[in-house]
C-alpha cells in the first residue's frame, strides 16, 4: 500500500495557529433492515433520508423507524430499457437529490430521474455511470456515455453536465479522463462528484491524481492535488486484470482494500470534506481532511470503524447534521456485517 510521508502529511495538514478545527460529534446510530444492500444516501426531510439499495431500489427511510420504507422506485429490472418512463431500475448504486429534483444512476447503462415531488420516473441509457449529484435543475455524471446504441466511449468525455427536464436530458461534455485508465480502473466505489450550495461542483476522477473544481457552468476554477492526502489514484492495471476485475467483485475488492481511495465528498460551504478510506488488518476505517477554501487544510477525524473489509461510506449534510451510510459492498462472500446509518452533527 503506498502511504505518504509523515512529515509531508503534518506539514499539509496544519491548521492555522490558535484556530480549533472542526468535529464529528455522533448523535445516533440505527441498523437498517436485514437484506439491506445500501449503497448511498441523501437528506429526505429532517427526518427521513433517501437510501439506494442495490437490489430493492430507492427508499425513502424513516431515522425513527427504519422499517418503514416507502418505494420511489424499485430494482429489479433484467435488462436496460429503452429512454422513457420507468418503474424500476437494475442495479440501481449512486443518487443526487436538489431542492427540484431526484436522479438515481446504475453503473449498468441506465439514469432515472424525476421531479421531486412528481411520481414518474423518466430514463435514460448512458454507458457507464459512476457517480452523479444535483443542484437545482442541474446534474453532475462522472460516467462514459456510449451512442445511441449504446458503444462505449463512443462520445468521449466522462464528465458531464446535464440540463434536466421532466422528460429528457441535456448532456454537455465538460472534460476527459484518460479513456483507458476510466475502462479499466473506474470501478463502483471508485470516483466522485458533489455540487456544493452555491452551484460549484468537485470532480474527483479516482483513477488518475488530482481533484477539480468547476463552476456551476463547467469551467475550471481550481484544482488540489491528491498527493499528500495518501490516496493510489493511479491506474496502474493490465486489461487482462481488468476484465477479471470486471467478473469477479471479490478480486475487485482485493484490489481495492490494497490502496487508500477517496470514498467520499461532503460538500460543507467552507470546502470538501474528502474522506479516503483504508483497509488495517481487515478492518475498514476512513479519514477526513478539510480543503478549507480560503485557509489551510485541517484533518477531521471520521469516527466510524467497520469490521468489515468490504465496507464502504457515503455521507450527505443538511444544516450542521451529516449522515453517514455505512455498507459492504456487495461480492461473492455473504454480507454479514448489517448496513447502518449514522447520524452526527459537524461541529465549528
């Protein structure tokens, strides 16, 4: 595992002298239903969040009663269908949800999305999707979009920015990773895009070094480097070992539990928040780091442990409230460590 020099991460990580850095206080703690394959998450009101889960759909979870799920849109659907209105979607793995909008993305060639408060949900086939969020009328996909039948690469950028409507979408390419390093390493887990409040919007590839700050038009504003936060965003793998990866999830997560990658971004007004997890002795623990706009860097402990090595973490604020989603991913192996939330308050 590649890890960066001590001295190095001290240096990046100092806060500015006399100035308390900021805490992750938990409040509470709940386990999500049995069979639950959870795999993000968003604020539904104060109290209820959005949850994807990889086999039931999108659910909408009371915090008070985790048994009480409602069913937005249900998973379970064989194949990709054509553009149009939908039920239900295979696989679905990554959501974005704005004060207009709700969109569900499935690495498997699909897009679902809606007004919030309409009932239909309206589709989408996009090659490859791993990662969106929404600001207003407005989404982010980190995701390679094939052509109208569907070719991979077919169109060249892999993050877009989308214009969306009640019943189509507007894509517009805003940049490229490299093509090859995406196919063979942008794995689910792997990459991120939040918007934060005002419309600005990171982009971190995950398979190549750096992170990316745009605008709420697309133009590149800023870039951190990922060097000093210890992560392996290189994409160093054969295309041999890539379509064994690709057929097998648990050399996936081999692979993955090998090297320190950034799992997630919330997106706080005064920065990211960028959480990279690690695997120790078979155990999952993650770290956070605040790119403080307009100061320097400060480290934010993440106090959530898993036993598992397969575990991932998502995470959504709302006010000065995160929740944090905690989930094995899914693989060959049983899942035996259940899935829970974890309710905390970003202290200042």
């Amino acid at each position: 595992m590649r890890l960066i020099p001590i001295a190095t991460l001290a240096a990046f990580l100092v806060a500015a002298a006399g100035v308390a850095a900021p805490s992750i206080i938990t409040v509470r703690e709940v386990e999500l239903p049995p069979n639950t394959t959870a795999m993000d998450v968003r604020w539904a009101s104060d109290k209820s969040v959005y949850v994807v889960d990889f086999r039931k759909g999108l659910l909408e979870t009371e915090l008070d009663d985790v048994a009480k799920q409602k069913t937005l849109l249900a998973g379970g659907r064989l194949s990709p269908a054509l553009a149009g209105t939908t039920t239900s979607l295979f696989l679905p793995e990554f959501l974005g949800v704005s004060r207009d909008y709700v969109v569900v993305g499935a690495p498997l060639r699909q897009i679902a999305w809606r007004e919030r408060e309409a009932s239909t949900f309206s589709q989408e086939v996009f090659a490859d999707a791993f990662d969106v969020d929404v600001w207003k009328d407005r989404a982010v996909v980190y995701g390679v979009r094939g052509d109208a039948y569907g070719k991979w690469g077919s169109v060249g950028a892999t993050l877009w920015l989308v214009s969306l409507s009640p019943g189509r979408l507007y894509f517009n390419g805003i940049t490229a990773s490299p093509a090859l390093a995406v196919h063979r390493c942008a794995f689910p887990g792997i990459g991120v895009v939040r918007f934060f409040p005002d419309g600005r919007f990171i982009y971190v590839p995950g398979v190549e070094p750096g992170m990316q700050l745009f605008d709420s038009a697309g133009r590149l504003i800023r870039t951190w480097s990922t060097e000093p936060l210890g992560v392996d965003d290189h994409c160093r793998i054969t295309e041999a070992q890539a379509e064994a990866f690709g057929e097998s999830s648990d050399l996936r997560a081999q692979w993955m539990n090998q090297r320190q990658i950034v799992q997630e971004v919330v997106p706080l007004p005064e920065g990211p928040l960028v959480i990279v997890r690690r695997v120790v002795n078979g155990a999952t623990t993650w770290q956070g780091t605040l790119l403080a706009f307009d100061s320097k860097p400060v480290r934010v402990s993440i106090p959530i442990t898993s036993p598992s090595p397969n575990a991932h973490l998502h995470a959504d604020i709302k006010g000065d409230r995160i929740v944090f989603l905690i989930s094995d991913l899914p693989t060959q192996k049983p899942v035996t460590v259940p899935a829970r939330l974890v309710v905390a308050r970003f202290v200042r």
